[in-house]
C-alpha cells in the first residue's frame, strides 16, 4: 500500500533592507552589494542613512545671458554674477548694481584676500572692492592699481645701485632711487626706451620739476640739482617702461592657488592658453604685485596646469596629463637665511590628470578633482610627504566617463558632499557615508541645469545656460519638492535579487516598504523581472494636515511615525526579482526608511 505523501509546508521566508548607501553603476545589477542600488536618481541619504527625495530648485533671478559665475561676496553682503559681459553686483536685499560691461564670456573663477574678491576671466584680471565712498562695490582692473615697483635703490646719478625689487607684470611704472651729491642734475634710470608717460621726481618727499628726459637712453634731468644725500637715497623717480605682453601673462590667467606655507599668504596664477605649463606667484599679501621673475615652469606645455589643491601645509600643482610626464606637483615652503620665501617643487606620480578647472575642492581633508576616468582623490602622509592619486568614484565612473564636455564640469562642497555639475546632471560624494572600499558613498541627480555652482547664504545655488540663478530649496519651505514647478522622478531600485539560490524560481508574496511620514506623500513600487516592469502599487501616504488639505485624498492618519504597507501582490516562478519605489509627483517629499520582501522558494529552475 502506497503511503500518502503530505506537500511540503512553504516556509516564509524575508530578504530586509534597512540601511542604504550610493549608487553602483559600474557591477553588475545581481552582484551590487544588498545596500546599494544599481539604478537610483534624485535621492540622497539623510544623517540617519535612510533615504530621501532630494529639494527642488527655484528660479530667483533671471538675466539675458549665459551665468558664468557666482560669488560670495567677501563680507557677505550679497554676491557677484558674471552673466554674459557684465558684472553685477546683488545685495541680499535692495537693488543690483551693474559694475561693469566688458567682462570675457567664458567661465570665470575668484579667490578672496585682504577683503577684495579678484576674479579672472581670461580676459581681464579684476578687483571688486569697496569704493572710495565706502557705500558700494567697485570693479576695477588690477593693471589701473597695481603696487609699483622699486626696482633700484640708492644709485649715484650716473646709474648703478642696487637691485630691489623685481618688475610688476600688471604695470609699466617703476621707481628708482638715488644719492643726490650736491651737483648732479642728471639721473640715469636702470631702463631705455621710456614710454611716453610722464616722468615725476621727488627730492626729500616733495616733488620737484623735470625739466626733460632722454626716453630712448633713460636720462632723465631735474630743473635744479638736489642737495647732497650724504650717501643717503634722497631723489627719487618715477617713470614707465613698457615691455610687450607683459601683462597678459596675468589677464589671461584662469585658475588661481593661495598657498604660503602655514598661511595662504600668496596667490599663484595659472591657465594662460600662451603659457600653459607655468604659474606666477604674487607679492606678500598683495595680489596686484606679480614680478616678473617670480614664476615657475612645470614639465612641458604639452599638459597644461589645470588646477591647484592643498593638503597639510604643501600645495598640489595638477595638471592635465598625457605627455610621458609627471600630473603633479607638490610646491612647499622654505625661509631663506636672508629672510627671503621660497616655493621649492618636486615631481609627483603620473596619475590621472585633470581635465576640469572648477572642478578642484576638498571635501573634508580629501583633495578632489575630475579626471576623464573619473574623481581622482590625493591621499598621502604629511610625514613622508608621499601623495598618491585614485579613484574614488568608480561606482559611477561608466556614467559619468560617457558625459560629454567634462572640461566644463564644475564643482563645490556644501554640508560635507562635493556636488559636481555636468550636462543637467549632479553626481554627490556624502562624506559621511563611506562604502566597503573606504570611497565616499555616491548619488546621481537629474534635471538640474547647473553650470557654475556658489554656495551664498548658506544654500547652494546654480547658474545656468539660459541666464538663471537658482537655488535649492530648504526642505521646509513651500513647493520645496519641484524643479520650478516641475515633478521631480526620484526612485531607487534594488539590486537584482536571486533570493538566496539562484537554482531555483520563487514566489514572491508581497513587498512591504517603510516609508517616511509626510503631510502629503506617496510612492510607486513596482516589480522587475526578466519580463520587465510590471506595476505593483501606487499609493499616497498623507498625514492629516489642515495646511495640506485635500479632500480628494483626505487622510486620517496624524501620528507622524513610520509607514509601512503591503503591496499584497504576487509574482510567481521568478529565479530573479528587483524592486523600484519612488515617486515623481510635484510638491511630495518622499524618504525610504526600509524595505521588506517575503518570498518562498520553489522548484528547481527547468
């Protein structure tokens, strides 16, 4: 007699996840670790390492053309904006003031220092003060008040003396002093060829009449012979001297360093297109001051400077790479015994190099920049002063190697994540959550049409290519959920699950998310198998909100706790299973606490 064989009890069985990091574009969807996704958008983790929807961004002002840049003013009264040609200058409350119409167009960049925010453009080195009044801001050119020079001190009238400081690259204007002996009338300055400019002289301070000046010898005559200095310089003059393209070496600059050692107590210049393996270094504190001896070349011009970084008390030169030499450099700092700064430079590694100018940050003590594989990151010990440069964005390296015009990348740090814009698209490294490799945990953005980045207020703002400044949205402002009105798609997927055998096909019971309590929110899950998409549940998740209220779905709920629901849909004979939930509908927040599958295991795959 056969004996009756009872099936098998189904044991239930649950695949969890509570705690999510970045996205993952470079494994395989069915090797992706449990907690990270291969297919997310518009999400970022919260300080609790639970998903959310990211803000929206809002149009605040709007001009007629392209915005290359924006500035933080050095008091924080407002901030500059570089649109098109012009300059303006936007208080946080009142009127903007146009300060002025020439500007290049083309991306620009700034550094701050002594109170004045210089900005370059490749065109025109300038400088945004406060102007005489002290009731405004000012943009002049840094040529019209650039520091002049003494180049020679102490000479007799017949020339000579010693040599003091060296020739300002942004002026022609120069002084030379002398040791007047009684007689002499006649004083030969250390250049030839004067320009046409007038030539000043004073004798004890106080100024005196030149009465003419050999321009092509450089002698120069005074009306009366000063008294004797009693080997004292008691004369001095002032004149000019012209040397072609000397100040183009600093107005064609594009990128700019602070750097002195412990203190950023100068400013190097880079990017000149004629001279792209050289910077220029500035006076002590004075940025208006670039001798013309005071320069540095780098390698080759076949790999140009692209940018600078610092780590500990040295400053990274990096440059762009591709020509059998070195992509760095590391400049530090040493004192000379006659008190003079010195900014000696050794080799680096060949790493990658760089490819985007503003894209240089440091995020935490983690130097940045974009490479055309990616993030690259410098990593080094200040005690053997060893620098290694890698990637810390292969996770999203297949994404983002494939944008185009990554030259144009720019890129901040705002709340501990370095924020880099490219194409409408933000890729966020959040320092606060690392993955298994030690690299910062990414997200991928869409739909953000940023092309220079500014933090000012404390927010972060953009501008764009069709002249808007924008900002992001604080979470608790109203409509903070839409891209100027527009929904927002943020989802976030699963990797794609064998469910513990991949020998076997399961049943999938139901899928339970936990989702964040909002006054008005909702969330789409669908299913994802070897099929396709295939619609699971849509299903708002309001809390009662008088401020909200919408009888169209009016919500009983009001204790502002976590959320979860069953979907309470079955899919069967599945050997893989991938879950997407988001939610693309304007004005709702949306936040992932954790998800839940329930599943059973079948028979053996056929």
């Amino acid at each position: 007699m056969r004996a009756y064989q009872f099936p098998q009890t189904e044991i239930e069985r649950m695949t969890v996840v509570s705690r999510f990091g970045g996205v993952d574009f470079r494994t395989h969807p069915t090797k992706v670790s449990l907690s990270r996704s291969p297919d997310m958008q518009n999400m970022i983790c919260d300080q609790n390492d639970f998903l959310v929807k990211r803000t929206g961004w809002k149009t605040q002002y709007t001009y007629t053309a392209p915005i290359y840049g924006l500035f933080l003013m050095p008091d924080g009264s407002g901030f500059a904006v570089h649109a098109g040609t012009k300059l303006y200058f936007r208080p946080v409350e009142g009127t903007q003031a146009e300060l002025c119409s020439d500007m290049n167009e083309d991306f620009s960049q700034s550094f701050v220092m002594s109170g004045v925010l210089y900005l370059l453009d490749g065109q025109t080195y300038r400088a945004i003060r406060r102007n005489e009044d002290d009731d405004g801001w000012e943009a002049v050119k840094v040529q019209d008040i650039a520091y002049v020079p003494t180049t020679t001190i102490s000479a007799a009238p017949t020339g000579g003396g010693t040599s003091y400081e060296d020739v300002n690259l942004l002026t022609p204007k120069r002084i030379n002093t002398f040791i007047g002996n009684g007689s002499a009338t006649q004083f030969q300055v250390d250049a030839k060829d004067l320009d046409d400019t007038a030539v000043t002289a004073e004798v004890g301070g106080t100024a005196v009449t030149v009465s003419s000046v050999n321009r092509t010898t450089g002698l120069v005559t005074l009306a009366s012979a000063p008294a004797n200095g009693n080997g004292l310089a008691n004369v001095s003059i002032a004149f000019s001297k012209t040397v072609s393209g000397y100040a183009d070496k600093i107005n064609k600059c594009r990128i700019a360093g602070l750097y002195g050692g412990k203190n950023d107590t100068r400013v190097f210049l880079a990017g000149n297109p004629d001279e792209p393996d050289c910077d220029w270094q500035s006076g002590l504190y004075d940025p208006t001051y670039f001798p013309d001896l005071g320069y540095t070349r780098m390698g080759t011009d076949a790999s140009a400077i692209v940018g600078y970084l610092k780590q500990y008390e040295s400053q990274l030169v990096i440059k762009s790479g591709g020509a059998q030499e070195s992509t760095s450099y590391l400049r530090s700092y040493l004192m000379a015994d006659d008190g003079t700064a010195l900014y000696p430079l050794k080799q680096g590694t060949q790493g990658e190099g760089a490819v985007a100018p503003r894209s240089f940050a440091t995020l935490n003590d983690l130097p940045l920049f974009l490479s055309a594989r990616g993030v690259q990151g410098v990593f080094g010990t200040a005690v053997a002063e060893q620098r290694t440069i890698r990637s810390v964005s292969d996770a999203i390296v297949p994404k983002l190697a494939a944008e185009q015009g990554l030259k144009d990348a720019c890129a901040i740090v705002y709340q501990s994540k370095y924020y880099l814009a490219v194409n409408g698209h933000v890729y966020v490294a959040d320092s606060a959550l690392t993955e298994e490799n030690g690299d910062p945990a990414w997200f991928y953005w869409t739909d953000v049409p940023a092309q220079c980045l500014a933090v000012l207020d404390g927010r972060l703002w953009f501008g764009t290519a069709d002249g808007k400044v924008c900002r992001f949205a604080d979470a608790a402002e109203d409509h903070a959920y839409s891209d100027d009105e527009a929904a927002i798609d943020a989802y976030w997927r699963t990797p794609t699950l064998p469910l513990d055998d991949w020998g076997r096909v399961k049943t999938v019971r139901d899928v339970v998310p936990t989702l964040m309590p909002y006054s008005r929110s909702g969330a789409t899950v669908q299913y994802e198998n070897e099929n396709g998409q295939t619609l699971a549940l849509s299903r708002n998740m309001d809390l009662f909100s008088f401020k909200t209220l919408d009888f169209s779905r009016f919500s009983f709920r009001c204790i502002p706790g976590a959320v979860s629901y069953r979907t309470r849909w079955r899919q069967h004979r599945m050997p893989l299973f991938a879950v997407r939930i988001g939610n693309n509908r304007p004005d709702e927040p949306f936040g992932l606490l954790a998800l839940t599958i329930r599943w059973t295991q079948g028979q053996p795959v056929i």
